[in-house]
C-alpha cells in the first residue's frame, strides 16, 4: 500500500478542479440527483484512527 503525506497530496491534487468537481456533486446531492448514504465508520483500535469510507453516486457522472 502507497501513503502520501499531507505535502505529497498538496503536490497531486489539482484544487481548482477538485472545488469544480465538489460543487458539481454537492448541486447533484441537492437537486436529488446523486446517493450518498449516511456516514459509516470502522474503529482501528491497533492504529489509534478509523476508517471512514464515502461510497456515493451521481447519475450526472453516467453511473446508473
């Protein structure tokens, strides 16, 4: 498994896009176009943290 620190994904991320992608999918949430089920989480007690997935969907994004 690869893990990046904060300044590697700093250097990877292109944050304009992703603020374009993030608006894009908060608008489709609210217009009631895309599914994101209620939060989960999983304790990692050995690691001291948790593990939090965020599965959704946006029929914007050609998934159906």
């Amino acid at each position: 498994m690869l893990v990046h620190g904060p300044s590697q994904v700093q250097a990877l991320l292109d944050t304009d896009a992703l603020t374009e992608a993030l608006a894009s999918a908060m608008a489709d949430l609210s217009a009631g176009r895309a599914s994101a089920p209620d939060r989960i989480a999983a304790l990692v007690p050995s690691e001291k943290g948790s593990w939090l997935p965020c599965p959704a969907m946006s029929l914007r994004q050609g998934c159906s």
